[in-house]
C-alpha cells in the first residue's frame, strides 16, 4: 500500500496534569476521507493544533507528506501542502472574495515579495482566483468583501483559499458548525466533488455529514482513540454507541 | 455581522494617487503664494509641513499597511539628521553622498531594532519601539564631539559636487515636497503590490496568512526598514532646513505627534498623513502665538479625531487587546 499522507505516531499532549492526547496513531491514506469524531473535550482541537502545528506535542511524530514535520511550524507545513480549514471561518473579513483567494495563491508560491506591478491587476492570477471561486459556487461574488458574506459562503471561500493551493491535505475542523440545513447539504456535496481527489480529515459532529463523506472514522473518547474502522463498523461499535453517538440516537 | 456594523472598507491603494497629486499640487501652491507674498516665514513653514508629512507618510506605511504602531519614528528621523551633521563635520556634504547615508543609516536602524520588536506585539510593540528611540536619544545626548545634549550647527546645507544648490531656501523647499511625492507614490505603489497585499493580510488576519504557508515576519521586516529609511531622509531635510541637529530631533514627544498625524488623517489611505501634517503644523503655530498652552488645543483636536474616527482607532486598540 502507497506511504500515508497523514501518519500520527503515538502523539501525547498534556496541560498540566490534564493528559488530553493519548497516545494516538492514526494515518490517512491518500485519497482518503477520514472522519474524526468525538464527544466535546475529548481533545479533538488539541489534536488538529498538534496537526496543523500550532501546539507542539510532548512526544510522537508527525509525518505528512513523505516527511517528518513534528518540528516544523504552521507556516512550513503548511508550504508542504497542508491546508486548514478553521472551525470558526478564518477568512479576511475586510478584503474581497478576490484579494482573499489572491492571498491564498501567493502565500504558498513564492510570489510573496512581488514589488512590482499591482498585484490584482495580474490576469493569470484573476484567472485562477476565478477559476476556484466558480468551483465552490462563488462565481460573481468575486468583488464582494467576505464580511458581506453568508456563513456558508465564507466557509465556501475558505475552502476555495485552500483549495487554490493544490493541497495534500485537506484538514476540515466541523466545516457543517453554524452552517444552515440547506447550507449544509450543499457543502456536503462541494466535499463529495473533491473526494477520491484530495485526502481530508474531517472533524465533524454532523452525523449525516460523517457518514455521507467519510471511507474511514476514528473516534476519540478522552483523548484517545478508541476506534477505527469503516463507518457501518464504527456506527454499530457497542463501544462508541455507549461513549458518543448515544444508545436512543438513531443514525 | 450585521449589516448596521460594516467593516472599515479596504485600503484600495490606487485611489490614493489622486489624493496624493492634490495634496502635492495643495503645497506647492501654499509655497508659490508665500513667495507671492514675500513671506519666507510663510515658505518655512511649507517647508517644514513637507518635511513632517515626508516622516508621517512613512509611518502611515507602517500603521495602516503593516498594522504595526511604532512608538519611536523619531529615532530615525533623528539618525537622518545626525548623518547630515556628522557627515558635515567629515566634510561630506554632497547630497549624492548625504541623503542614500540617511537613508541607509536609518534603514539599518529600523532593521535592526524591527528584528528583536517584530517578536512583540500590540502595546508591547509600541512600548520596545519607544524604548529603543529612547536610547538613541540618550546616545546622541553623549556624542559630545557632535554637541552633546545641546546639539550642534551643521556645517553647511548639503551641496551637489560643490555647488550649494540648497542654500535658497525655495530649492530646499521644492526638494521636500518632491521627495514628499515622490515616497507617498512609491509607497502607494508597494501598497499595491503583492508584497503590499501580503502585509495588509498580515495585518488583518496573521493567523490565517500562517495557515496558508506565509509568516509575514520578513514582509513586516521590510516594511520597517523602508519606512525607517525614509524617515531618515525626512531627518536630513529637517537638518538641512534649521542648519541646526541636537537629540531632541529625536524626542518622544515628535514620535507622538508623527502618531498624531497618521490618525489625525486616517491611516487607511497614505494621503492622509499629509493632512495629518498640515493640521498638525498649522494649529502648533496659529495656537502658538495666542497661548504656550496650545498643546491643549491640539489635544482637544485629538480628542475631536478619536471620536469621528472611533472605529479605527478601536481596531488599533482592538490589536492591543490581542497582544
């Protein structure tokens, strides 16, 4: 089987005297949808800051991408292909759709220091801020300032700065929290258009979501993972059905 | 966020150049009319608006592109002075040779000093920006080979390979104010730039532009030595004007009042500083003549600024809060 793109080595975190990472193991493989679910405080965040690299862990590595990033920072890895999409939309509220995604393609290239013509005046980078903002459905929101935008729409245009970048990975933190039933559901199937193409780990509470998207689930229960496996294994495991998705829920 | 509570609108840099040319042609008329009417107080005094607004400029660059308030701008504009007057005393003084020193000089100052400040942020960034233009002022307090607290005469206006193309004051005058366009539209040009735009996302969201593979350091790094640099140039056309540099070229008090400037005028636009300028300027001297307090009626102007610009000056506090 190919190398993973994601692989977590025995990852351990604690504040204090609080363990909130235990040990985890978890791999993505290319290609791969893998959810991560898990009631609230069981260190799910802990675990994406540890990936994206934003919170060093105590011990265990990280290998994405062919390479060992356990000591890199957010930036590097995120250089390497690494793209995050935050639980609460982080996009730039002041700038427009275009000089968003324009910041997003010059910020992994290597045209960062361009000093010389205007930047947005640059046909072949409107071309592809175009591009990607008609692929998740933002086609002639281009000169809208995102702080105009709708939840969803600002979580579209997120995923369209990631996307510009070709990522290796895409990194999903709840993308379906705070979105709308309708709003939902359309982003659900942005998603299903990328998968097979793009890896993602998806952390997510929304079950149809989960369940819709993912070709493998982990559960982790206090900081540990309890389970891994195809979502019809996970959804009967009596282990998680106790711990998180409840006995009374159906899904 | 609702639509009663709209974001402060973006920067759109190439609007500025109009504003810009405006402000230029504003200042040249000011000097023609003070040479119409003989007054080379009134020419002075243009001259010295120029030559603020050049160091306000700069600092407008920092605040509202880079989002970094610098406490200390002074310091290198004190440096550009100190170069003229230390160069002088080496017997360099064409301009050639005088003004890329005060530049560099500064620049070099900024770079050095923005290295360790860029690791800061908020009112902490404010607070070692001020303590490092403090101890260049107690530094060129001690040089007593070049006056020590009392400063000194410069030995002669800059010259070019001898000629002493500066001495009327209507050239000196001509050259801040085309130095003066010539930074705000080089500045508006790098705002432009993807460089620019990279430093305003930085400004605006860091984290997001980290997610994204780019850690604005080196960007904001350079922001701050180019501002300092130009600062520097204001510092030399400033010696060169009153012939004269001590350490209170690089007071505090001259770090505030270019803060002064940059919001007084609204930092979104680089324009803006150049009024800030010219209010600045004007009110030190009309409020002058009538009362030593007029410091009072520029604070009460302050207070005016704060309150029409509330939003802007919130989101600078707002970065406090965050630092």
């Amino acid at each position: 089987m190919a190398e993973p793109v994601l692989a977590l080595d025995r990852l351990n975190k604690s504040f204090g005297a609080l363990h909130v990472t235990r040990d985890v193991c978890l791999d993505i493989r290319p290609g791969e949808v893998h959810a991560l679910i898990g009631p609230n405080g069981a260190g799910k965040t802990t675990l994406v800051s540890q990936i994206a690299g934003s919170l060093k862990p105590d011990s265990g590595r990280i290998r994405f991408a062919g390479e060992d990033v356990t000591r890199l920072g957010v930036a590097p890895r995120a250089r390497r292909g690494l793209a995050r999409v935050f639980q609460i939309s982080n996009v730039v509220g002041a700038f427009t759709a275009l000089e968003n995604v324009a910041v997003a393609v010059l910020a992994a290239s290597g045209g960062a220091f361009g000093m010389g013509r205007p930047a947005l005046a640059d046909p072949a980078l409107r071309a592809k801020a175009q591009d990607v903002l008609d692929s998740v459905g933002l086609a002639g929101r281009m000169a809208v300032r995102a702080v105009e935008f709708s939840h969803g729409e600002r979580r579209a245009l997120e995923l369209a700065m990631s996307l510009v970048q070709d990522p290796e990975l895409l990194l999903l933190d709840e993308p379906m929290a705070g979105t709308g039933r309708a709003e939902g559901e359309k982003l659900t199937r942005l998603l299903l258009s990328l998968k097979g193409r793009i890896p993602m780990l998806l952390i997510e509470h929304d079950m149809t979501a989960v369940f819709t998207l993912a070709d493998r689930v982990s559960v982790l229960i206090g900081g540990a993972v309890a389970a891994t496996g195809e979502p019809a294994v996970i959804r009967s495991d009596p282990v998680v059905r106790k711990a998180y998705i409840g006995e009374d829920e159906a899904v | 966020m609702s639509p009663l509570a709209p974001a402060p609108a973006v920067p759109r840099p190439r609007a500025g150049i109009g504003q810009t040319a405006a402000l230029m042609a504003l200042l040249a008329a000011a000097l023609a009319l003070a040479y119409g009417l003989g007054s080379s107080y009134g020419a002075g005094l243009v001259t010295r608006t120029a030559i603020l607004a050049l160091a306000a400029v700069s600092l407008s660059f920092l605040i509202g592109q880079a989002g970094l308030v610098s406490f200390g701008h002074a310091a290198p504009l004190g440096i550009g002075a100190y170069a003229v007057l230390i160069a002088g005393e080496y017997d360099m003084t064409n301009i050639l040779a005088v003004l890329p020193l005060a530049f560099g000089a500064a620049a070099l100052f900024a770079l050095a000093t923005g290295a360790i400040a860029l690791r800061t942020r908020g009112v902490y960034f404010i607070m070692i920006t001020l303590a490092f233009a403090q101890m260049v002022f107690y530094v060129a307090a001690s040089l007593s080979a070049f006056g020590g607290d009392d400063g000194m005469a410069i030995a002669a206006r800059s010259t070019f390979f001898g000629a002493r193309i500066l001495k009327p004051d209507l050239h000196l005058a001509l050259l801040a104010i085309a130095l003066l366009a010539a930074a705000a539209l080089g500045l508006e040009h790098l705002a432009a730039s993807r460089y620019g735009l990279m430093l305003r996302a930085g400004r605006e969201n860091e984290t997001k532009l980290e997610a994204l593979g780019l850690d604005p350091y080196r960007h904001r790094l350079i922001a701050i030595s180019v501002a300092g640099g130009i600062a520097g140039v204001a510092g030399a056309l400033l010696a060169n004007q009153v012939e004269y540099v001590s350490p209170s070229t690089m007071n505090w008090h001259l770090s505030g009042e270019l803060i002064v400037m940059v919001v007084l005028g609204g930092s979104r636009r680089l324009g803006g500083a150049v009024i800030g300028a010219m209010v600045v300027v004007l009110l030190d001297e009309a409020l002058g003549r009538f009362t030593e307090h007029w410091k009072l009626g520029l604070g009460l102007v302050i207070l005016g600024a704060v309150l029409f610009r509330g939003a802007e000056v919130r989101a600078l506090l707002g970065k406090f809060s965050h630092g």
